[in-house]
C-alpha cells in the first residue's frame, strides 16, 4: 500500500480531520454552491434589468431626437421648396424670353442665333416672370443699328450686281487683242 499514490500521507481522509476549519464535507459543498448559485442568479437578474433600464432610456432619447430631427426637416422643407419653385420659374422665363428674343429677331437679324449671343437675356426678363415684348423689340432694333453687317437682307432691294469679274467663257469680238498691257487698260476705262 505504500506503493499506491493515492495513499500517500496529506492525500486521505484519515490525516485531516472532519471538523478542522477550511475543509468542508460534501454536503456543507453542496450547501455553499446553491448558495453561490442563488446570488449569482440575483447577480444576473440585477444585470439583466440594469441593462434593460438603459436600452429603453437610450430609445426613448433616441426617438426623442428622431422627433426634433423631424421637426427641424419639416420646417426647412417649406423653405427649400419655395428656392426650387424660384429657381424653376427663373429658368422658365429664361427660356421664355430667349424665345420670344428668336422670334423677333427672325425678320430683323440673318441669323436670329446672334440675337440670343449678343444681347443679355436675363436683362429682358420682367420681375415677376413676364416677358415685355416691347423691350425685346428694341433691344433687337438697337443690335441692328448698333451693327447694321448683322441685318437681314431687304427682300424688296434687287439683288447686288457683280458684273464682270473676268471669268468664264467670252464673247468674241471684232477688235483685235490689244498688243499691249496699256492698250489692255485703255480700252478698259474706255479712254
């Protein structure tokens, strides 16, 4: 037996005695752990309703904050619909005035395009969005007399004549070629 491990001296119930303090029998263990057990339930519990105490105080800020947060948008999105409903309405009457520019143009101008490139669109606009009529017409009057070269041709006007500019096929004469370049001249200027 002296060979057996579990024999050894300080490894047996016989060298230590049931009631010194520090050892336990199994029963007073048992007694211990379910009482371990108990408060690290309680433990637990207490975490557990510690936790959830948080979570609805930290949703309840939330939706707070989602509350302000939509207060906030609804009071500026009346004003960001009022910049695009001007915006909008000043691109509209741009076009509308680059329009009616072109149309009073089309008889004046030989390209009614150079109207919309040299006369300041935004000038002709009328405050509330109209379109003066009157004031696009003599702006266009004025860019024609400011600048004749751009006017539209006199449908009425006969067409310029060039006259003989020395090609093509000629008539042929009775006359001699002149046997000189001055003779070439006189005969010309008719002198």
């Amino acid at each position: 037996m002296a060979d057996n491990p579990q024999n050894t001296s300080g490894n047996g119930p016989e060298d230590k005695p049931e009631g010194e303090p520090g050892t336990a029998t199994g029963s007073e263990r048992q007694g211990e752990a379910g009482t371990r057990a108990e408060g690290d339930q309680a433990d637990v519990v207490k975490t557990a309703e510690t936790a959830r105490e948080a979570a609805e105080k930290r949703a309840a800020e939330a939706e707070q904050e989602a509350a302000r947060l939509r207060r906030s948008n609804a009071a500026t999105r009346g004003t960001d619909l009022d910049a695009l409903r001007d915006e909008v309405r000043a691109e509209f009457t741009e076009q509308l005035v680059r329009a009616e520019l072109r149309a009073a143009a089309a008889g004046k101008l030989r390209d009614p395009a150079d109207a919309l490139a040299l006369l300041d669109v935004s000038a002709l606009a009328g405050s509330g969005g109209d379109i003066d009529a009157a004031a696009v017409a003599a702006a266009v009057d004025q860019l024609v007399k400011d600048k004749p070269y751009l006017a539209a041709a006199d449908p009425s006007a006969p067409a310029p004549v060039w006259g003989d500019v020395g090609a093509g096929p000629r008539e042929t004469t009775d006359e001699p070629e002149p046997a000189t370049p001055l003779d070439r001249l006189r005969r010309a200027y008719g002198a």
